[in-house]
C-alpha cells in the first residue's frame, strides 16, 4: 500500500512534466511565427516554461513525496538542453537540484508551515506561491549558470538583467497557463457532471 502512495504520484509528476516540457518548444515555434519573435533568439525556451507551472500545482497536491520525481524529470529535460551549454553535463544536474526547492521555499516563506498551506489555499494564494516560486527558481537557476557556465570575459550586469528576467517571465507565463487550463478543465468536468 506504501509503495502505491509514493510510486502512483511520482509517476504522475514524472509523465505530466516531461509532456509538458516536450510540447513547450512547439508551443514556443508557434508564437515566435504569430509574433513574429525572429529578431529576439534569446527568449527561445524562457518566454513560455510550462513545466513550472506543472511543478507548483503538483506540489500544492501531492506534497513533499513527489520531490524525487520533479528531479528526475528536471534531469530529464536538461538533457535536452546539453548541447546547447556546451555538453556540461555537471550544469544539468547542478540547475535540477536547485531548481528542486523553489516551490517548498515559497510555501515556507509565505506560510511557515506546509499544512497551513492547504487550509488557506485560495487562488491568490497559488498566484503567490506561483510568483515568488518562480522568483526563486530564476534566481536560483541563474545563480548555478554563473557558477558553471559563465563567460566571464562578458559583463555580469549584461547576463544578469536577461536572464534572471527571461527565467522569471517564462516561468510565470507557464504557470499562469497551467492554472488556466486547469480552471478550463475543472469546470467543464463539473458540467459534465451536472
């Protein structure tokens, strides 16, 4: 029975993750051809992060049990990104764990404890978590691309103000966008329900 209630949510999180980070790109594709986002190059993967919003609403259902999966999965989909940093394996994995926290911090910070969390969840709630998650894992993930990757023949305030500032977007706009499919999905249930 034990082993059910860890591995079933560890596999929901797992899947919904890595689908959602695999349809990121194309959804990416889509709005740089209707925005014509041509000129701007480096917002591809930041404008939109699905997968944020992914990890926060798991969080806020399953709790702390589901931390070995968004691991995993956040390893997973940095793969992706290998070639892109230069085959540094160690900054995949370095991003991943800190990335892991960032929605457990926010709850903590806003509410001292995980339980209150449930018993004052309200929409605005999730939007702060949503907010200051993302704010964290920008800070974060910028923080460990210093550490690992960074040039630093180029001036730190230039990486600094873009990045930090394409990771928080991304991972808003993500968020904002899990959220309203959600909403979308919860209320066509009730009505197909009632």
């Amino acid at each position: 029975m034990f082993k059910n209630k860890l591995i079933f949510p560890n596999f929901i999180v797992l899947s919904l993750y890595l689908f959602f980070h695999y349809i990121n790109f194309p959804l990416l594709n889509f709005f740089e051809r209707v925005f014509n986002l041509y000129d701007a190059p480096h917002l591809h993967g930041y404008l939109i992060y699905l997968p944020h919003g992914i990890r926060v609403i798991t969080f806020l259902v399953f709790g702390v049990k589901i931390l070995p999966a968004i691991f995993i999965a956040q390893a997973i989909a940095g793969i992706d990104f290998i070639n892109i940093l230069n085959n540094n394996y160690l900054l995949t994995i370095a991003t991943s764990l800190a990335s892991l926290p960032c929605v457990l911090f926010a709850v903590l910070l806003l509410f001292r404890k995980f339980q209150v969390a449930y018993e004052k969840l309200s929409l605005l709630n999730i939007l702060l978590i949503v907010f200051l998650s993302s704010l964290l894992n920008s800070f974060l993930s910028y923080c460990t691309r210093i550490i690992f990757d960074y040039d630093f023949n180029q001036p730190l305030n230039n990486f600094f103000s873009k990045e930090l500032f394409e990771f928080l977007t991304g991972d808003i706009i993500g968020s904002l966008i899990i959220i309203f499919l959600l909403t979308i999905y919860s209320r066509l249930r009730e009505k197909l329900k009632g």
